[in-house]
C-alpha cells in the first residue's frame, strides 16, 4: 500500500544522507498520505545503504504500524505529534548535521543575520525548553513533540519550518519530504554561517524586520516573485 | 539568438554550482554579448539539474526579456546596474558562498591579509552600506546595485572585481563569464583564511601596500610577468 | 589462516581511510580472534592503497608474529594491551582524525553535551595522562597503552569505547572491527560539535545524567528499543 | 630530454591539485635531476586539467631554461635557491592551502602541538620575516628565497622540510617530489589541528622535546622502526 509514498519517504532518507547532513543510520523523514493521513517512516536503525523502498514503515497517526515488517524510527512519536499539530505539513525530516546540532547544543536559538535566512526562515529558528526529568522518565520522544509545539506558541511554523530540540538536534517540516529535507540543508547552511557571522563579529545584531520581510515574502506568500509561475 | 552565449553562461551557472560555492537554487551568473550589450541570465528558480542552455533569458541593458519563456533571476536588476556602470564587465556572478557570506551578514570588508588576496584584489574587498527602509520598500534589486555602485566610489571596480552586499552575500564580475566565477571561488578561499588568520591572530593587520601592489602588478597590468604571454 | 578475520581487517582499514579519517599511512585497525585470541593488525608504513589482505599480520597478545611478511603497526603493543585488560572486545582503531586529536593535544576530554554523544558514550571521552620521561625512553608503545588502562579505573570501557592519548590523538575499540571503525568515525563527529558547542557558548555545560542516560540506555543494554531487534 | 623526471614532476602537480591543497592554477612543484643538477617546475599560470608532462620545463640552477617552450612558474628562482642551499633535497612544493596560509598570513610559526606533527617536523615550523620595501623592489622571488635560507640558520631543514612565508604561503620540500607534496598534505593537517587546539585551550603549550624526539626518531633516521626495512 501506498507504494509512491513509500518509495518518496525512501528517496528523501537518501537524499538526507547524500547530502551529508546524517552518516551512520542517523536521522530520519517521514511524509504523510493527505487523503488517508496515514505516515510513511524510516526503520529504526537501518544503514542508508541497506535500506529498500519496501523497508519503510506505515504507521497512523496514533503510532500503530499499519504496514511493515520493521520496527519504525524511535523518533516516530515525535514526528506525530507534529503532523497532528501542524495543520498542512507532509514531511518532517530529522537530523544531527553538525552546525545545527551545535547550536541547539549551545541551547540557542539561531539569529536571523542575513538575506539568507530570512529566505526561508521568517525570523530566528527557536530552541525548545529543557525535558524535565518526569518528562525524560515517561514517554520521552511525545515529550520532545511537545517542547516543539510548545516553541512554536508565537510562531507560525509554516514561516519558520525548523526547529533545535535543547541539547539534541534539529527537526524541520514542509508541504512534502523534499521540502522537508530542503529546509535541513539550508538549516544547516545557515546555522554554519550565522556561526562564522558571531566569529568575525561577535557585537553584530539581526536583520531588520523590514529586510527580513523583504526576502521571506519575496520567495513565500501571494506577492512572491522568486522562481517560475505555478503550471 | 545568442546560442553560444546562452551556453557559455548555462556552463558558468554549473561551474558555480560544482565548485560548491552555491547550493539548491541559490546563486545566479550573467553575461554580456559585447556587440550587442544584451545579457543572458540564469532564470529565477531552477535547480541546477535541470537547468539547460534553452532556459538562460536574454534580456536587454533595462530589463526587458528580449527571448526566453522563463522569468530571468530575481536579482536581474542588479546584475544589469553593474553592466551599466562598471566599464568593460562581461560577467556578473552571485552566490551565498559560506565565509564571504559571513562577512557580509558581519557587515565588515575582507581585510588584506596575504599575496592570494592581492593577487587577485588590490584592497579590501568592501561592504555596502545597508538599504534604507525606503530602499527596501522601492525597486530593491536595484537599489542593491545601487549600493555595489556607492562602495566604488574611491576604487577601481577592474582592480578589486568584488564586492559584499550587507546581510546578503558577494557579488563578482570579470571580462568574461569565467572570470566572474574565477573570483567567486578566489573570495570564498580568501574569506575564509582571512576569517582563520585573524582566528590566530586577532590583531593581525593588513599587509603593506608594497607587497600588495607587488603581488597584483605580477599578474595584471602592462608589466605583468605571472603566466604565458598572449598568443 | 584466519583468512576471514584478515579480510575484515583490512576492509575495516581501508573504511577508516574511505571515511576521511587518516591520510597518507596514518591509522590502524586490528582485530581479534575470538576462538585462539590472535590479533591481526595493519602493516607498518603502508599506503591504504597498496595494502592487500594477505599484507595483515597476525600476532599472539605477547606481540609474537605468528604469520606475515612485514612488520605490525608500530602501535601494536598498544593495540594488544587493550586486548588483555578490556574484556571482550574485538576491534581497536586509532586515528589521527582532526578533531578528535585538537582535543587530545589540547589535553582535554570531550564533555558530553548532547544526545549524539550520550547515545554512543555513556559521559565524557577522558584524555590519558602525559607520561613521564622514564615511560618515554622505555616501552613507549605499552606505555601508552598503560595509560589508556590507567584512565578507564572509573569507567566502564563498553559503555566509553574511545579515549584521547594526550598530545597524540584516539583510541576506539568495540566488539568488533567494524564498531570500533564507527566508534572512530562517531568521535570525530562528537569531538567537532563539542568544540562548535564551545565556540557558540563558552559557559555551557553538559547534559543531565537523566539525558544521557535516557539516549544511551536507548540503544545499549537489555531494554534498548532503537534499532530492529536481533535476529 | 629528463622525460621521467618530467612525468614525475607532472604527476606530483596534480597530485597536489587532487589533494585539495590548491585550486584554479594556483601552487607548483618541481623536482630536481641528481645527475645533471637540472631542475624541472611546472609552467607559470597553467590549469591542472590542461597541464600535460611535455609543458613541464627545464631549468639549470641558475635558471636559464634549457628546454620547454613555456614560461617557467614565476616563482621559480625560490625554488632554485632553496636547491642551492638545502643539500640533498629532491623536489619542492609551494601551495596556498588554506590553514597553513592562515599561520603565514598570521605571521605565526605552527608550534608544535602533538604527535603527528613530530612524526614529520622535528620542531615549530617557522615563518619568515617580511621583506624589506627594498627587497620587494628588487628580485623579490630571490629575496623570497634568502627570507626562507635565513630562517633556517638554527634548523636543520632536512629534520623541518616545511616554512611559512610571512604573508604568503607555505613552502616544503624533501628527497624526492612525492616526498615533498606528501610534506604539504602533513603541513596543512598540522596547520589545522594546531589552530583547533588553541580554539580549544588558549594556554596549550607545545609537547616535550622528549616526546617531540620520540616521535620524530621513530620514524627518521638510523633507528626508526616505524614503517618495512628498506629492501
């Protein structure tokens, strides 16, 4: 069943490995089936290399495995509760790409510095509140769900599409897995760059809210004149 | 019309891409038909996967799209104010390279630090001012190349083929196509050991004018020596 | 003899070397035999190139050759004492890998501030001890391994299979080749986002001990749950 | 004539280019004939890609060109010099890799922080002084040469075949070409892990001259045992 989906999750780990942001079998991208709601998963510890199209794991969105031979990623959960909460996402994409994993080490949300960012980002991408220990001791990977959800209180999540959960990594969402994945690469781009930013220049502030809008809009939202006309 | 222009531009877009200075859609290179002044341009958008030599748009020295069925860059307006202002240019190239990027969202010119730098530039590479809110508000993409315009003001731009527009990214031009991109890569490598020389060194300071103009006058101008003599 | 433990050794070599780990002759992998104990372990000096299967040397824990043609790795006695004193493990890998060694000349462990770290090593990374002259101008290769020894009295080397020798670069090991080569391949990811970490907030501190052990207990020990269940 | 050394000189080019030490036409390598005393450098201003073993070109140690219809690299009188001077060595490389270029523009000597920098420099590797305006003037590929002589007069540049000239670059040299370039590849890796360690520990100081010697002595001279026995 839902042989494109699973086939588009498998291609988006793929695309996630190649293009250097997990190694080993870190990380993971889910999409959901909009008509069914039904969410295609990586298995839980598989190597990119070993990993089938046939290997990807259908489960709903309450967790139960709907088809699969495997035991889907640990972070399912995590990845539930964020297509229940965020009206219109169909993929979420995971990982512990080294630059936004160390912000969200540093426990810092990442500035908005420059045109960049605010391309794809409308403002700072945030960090989620520590777990605290009843949360680590219960069902910990709907805990780290519910840090996200709870970041994204002022924020619009379909402007802002990333997020670094405390001391662990970032998660990043959009319409399918490619969007998903896309905003992991410029997540890590940017994150790596907004470091060097504070290196060469540790007093520098963000971009106005005026050049900030300038870019997202230019690229987002009705007035966009970035790219081609939809066909 | 303009086929091997076209391609010559299609190729500096890909050679762009492959050296790793740009990634996903970002970045952009033009060039300019010297009989003609037309410029063919990257058109808005496209991956460069799939981008082939049919999509590059010819348009003319005020915008117009002269053949093409793609809209050209986003950033067309201020690859034409380059055209129009700086005497002799037959490429323009823009990308968000990762240091260069830096300095420009640091707002702080490239410092001089070493002979690669002079080689190539002879002086810092200079940051533009940042846009006023009615710039922003206004025709933008001109308006930044407006910007570019101001900061050579005191320089030649033959001499220093380079520039970082503030909290955005580099631009780069040349005689040719090939040599916009030539120093695009020569700005990230030399953005980034300046970036780790002053690392090592914060209170390094720029080297002399001597060894500098040493350095640039070996390679270009009447007295030149690096290289083979033209044939 | 020993073709298979042969054959994985040197493929667990070459992985070293295709990781990006070590250049030029740097590095060694060994491996033991569970049944008789043999080590085998890379020749000295070779390029990763030029190395074939039946250029692995095997030794007895005593570093006696049993069989080959060329010397062992001159660390050899290092790799053999970790055999003796760690209980059942049956890889070793040393690396000079970039990071992994900036932190080992600059005598200091890795703090464990994040997930990725604690799902693979259960607290820091410790960093041996200099050694002293007499050590030095004695079995230096033993003596290295003595003070590898000396920095685990308080850890558990299955729950931390790496270290720093001071002012030389890692050890990992596991129970076998191919973990202790991902042990080193997963240090050097960990040991660059600790620094990163560091650079981008110089006052943090590292995880909880519920945190870390929530991610290592994760996938180590009788109730691990990531990854598929063995077979 | 020399069509082996040539080759071999051409191979050591592009195994410098390959290595990712330098880029564009950047860097040169040339070797010397024991025989005949002629020396054979990579023409000035050529791409790797386009460079073949004929454009290779002969000079004696004055350097008259003795054979080749191309401009010799235009830093060719410093490699001469450093031939006249530095008995028995077989080959020389020039690069602009990016970290050592970093120390040399830093105008810091790479201080010697660990193991893997005493397996190959027995010592810091030192940075010229700056040439005089007069210097510049005059000869300046020379006077480039006698900054390097001078900064060897308490070294013995076959125990540190590596230097940093001040503001520019790095030079290194050794028997044979291969052996030259390999120190190139040793010296940016240093370089980098000597800029991380500082990053790490501002206060670090450089290792033991015991442990310095230990290192150094395994791998050189009458008693090393690191590597096979020459056969």
């Amino acid at each position: 069943m839902l042989e494109d989906l699973k086939r588009d999750v498998w291609e988006a780990n793929l695309t996630l490995h190649r293009s250097g942001l997990v190694i080993l079998t870190w990380g993971n991208v889910s999409g959901r089936d909009a008509d069914s709601g039904l969410v295609a998963i990586k298995p839980s510890g598989l190597t990119y290399d070993e990993m089938q199209p046939e290997h990807i794991v259908i489960v709903d969105l309450e967790g139960n495995i709907v088809e699969g031979g495997l035991r889907p990623s640990s972070d399912t959960p995590t990845h539930l509760l964020l297509y229940r909460e965020f009206e219109g996402i169909g993929g979420v994409a995971h990982t512990h790409s080294t630059y936004a994993t160390a912000w969200a080490q540093a426990r810092r949300p990442v500035p908005c510095y420059g045109t960049t960012h605010a391309d794809h980002f409308r403002g700072v991408v945030p960090v989620t509140e520590e777990l605290t220990e009843e949360a680590l001791a219960g069902d910990y990977e709907l805990a780290t769900g519910r840090a996200i959800i709870d970041a994204f209180a002022d924020i619009d999540p379909t402007e802002v599409p990333a997020v670094l959960v405390a001391s662990h990594g970032p998660f990043t969402w959009g319409t399918s897995t490619a969007e998903a994945v896309r905003n992991s690469i410029v997540l890590e781009q940017v994150a790596q760059t907004a470091a060097l930013t504070e290196m060469l220049s540790p007093e520098v502030s963000g971009i106005s809210p005026q050049l900030r809008d300038k870019h997202f809009l230019r690229k987002h939202g009705k007035d966009a004149y970035y790219g081609q006309p939809a066909r």
